[in-house]
C-alpha cells in the first residue's frame, strides 16, 4: 500500500504501512480549527478500514511537534463537564507549508529501486537465487492484493476511502506485473551464467 510519510506504524497485512503526515494534519487545519479526536475521526473517514493501523497517540504526538515547530499553535477551550480541549489551529508558517506540499509535484520513491538492488546484491555475491526471492517476493504481494481487494469490495459505492483502495490493488497489481520481468529476466540469465 501506498505509504504516507511519517513515524512508521504496525502493518494490517503483508505488502503496505500507513503513517501520518504532518503536512495531512495541516491540511485538515486549514479548512477549520480542530482538535485531535476530530482530526483522528476525518483521518478515519478519508482512510476507512486502512486507518484500523494508526496509532491513536500519533496524531496527538505529531501536533505536538507541529505546535513546537510554530506551524500550529493551540489554545486550551474549557467544557462544562469535561476536562478542557486543545483546539489547533495553523499560523501563518503552517498555512505556507500546506501550500508549499499541495504544489509539490514529486512522487514517493519507487519501490522497486530497492527490491532491484536486493536481487543483484544476492546473485552478484552468490547470496541467494534470484528467482526464488522474486517468487517469495510475488507471494507477498499477492497476499497483499487479496487483502486490498477484500477489503475494496467491502467499502460503500461512492466511498472516499474506496478510491484509496483502488489506488492499493492498482500498485500492487503493477507491482506484481513488474515481479513477473524481474522473474524472467533472472529465468534467463541463470542460462547464460552457466
């Protein structure tokens, strides 16, 4: 699954992560001041079943940062019979960085770069067979595309969260497109290296 930056979390399921930006709880700030459990339940609804993995206490940690970073600063409301909230809202440096990410054009890191080096790694020092870590590699991901598609088909027609997960099947789909010429590239070389 697509990762979303930030401090790594528990897996739902071979093949993704999720994590919490920064830049998203910012973003949700620009539209309105919030405070966390409003923040964690829009999280929820854009994510669905995928936000089952955040941590609760991150997005409390990450304004936490944010407030020290000066790009939200937070103002303590009180309620009549509850203890008081902290209510964020962004500065003007926040509401700069949201529109600095929002024109930001770059796409996360391919993943295949690093699974590529792990496959010359392994036949250039005789580590391991190629092929066999694309097929433990193919299987992963086909475990990880049953999951994703499970959990598609169980998500609403229209839902926000159901987008996300068209995104998941349609990268691990490519991925899995992408593992069958690593399999034959490495099929054939086990010949001419013979």
């Amino acid at each position: 699954m697509p990762q979303i930056a930030g401090a790594p979390e528990q897996q739902p399921s071979p093949g993704y992560q999720l994590r919490v930006v920064q830049e998203v709880l910012l973003a949700l700030l620009a539209g309105e001041a919030s405070h966390g459990y409003q923040l964690r339940a829009r999280l929820q609804v854009a994510l669905g079943p995928l936000a089952e993995v955040l941590n609760p206490g991150h997005v409390y940690v990450t304004l936490t940062r944010l407030e020290k970073a000066g790009l939200v600063r937070a103002e303590r409301v009180g309620q009549a019979d509850r203890p008081d909230r902290k209510v964020y809202e962004l500065t003007a440096d926040g509401l700069d960085r949201v529109d600095e990410w929002l024109r930001d054009t770059s796409w996360p890191k391919p993943a295949p770069a690093e699974f590529h080096m792990k496959l010359v790694a392994a036949a250039a020092a005789g580590l391991g067979d190629p092929v066999r870590i694309v097929d433990a590699q193919r299987h992963a991901l086909l475990a990880g595309l049953a999951q994703a598609q499970r959990t598609a088909l169980a998500e609403p027609e229209g839902s926000v969260a159901g987008l996300l997960l068209e995104g998941v099947v349609l990268r691990l789909q490519a991925d899995l497109r992408w593992l069958e010429a690593c399999a034959q590239y490495w099929t054939s070389m086990k010949g001419k290296m013979r």
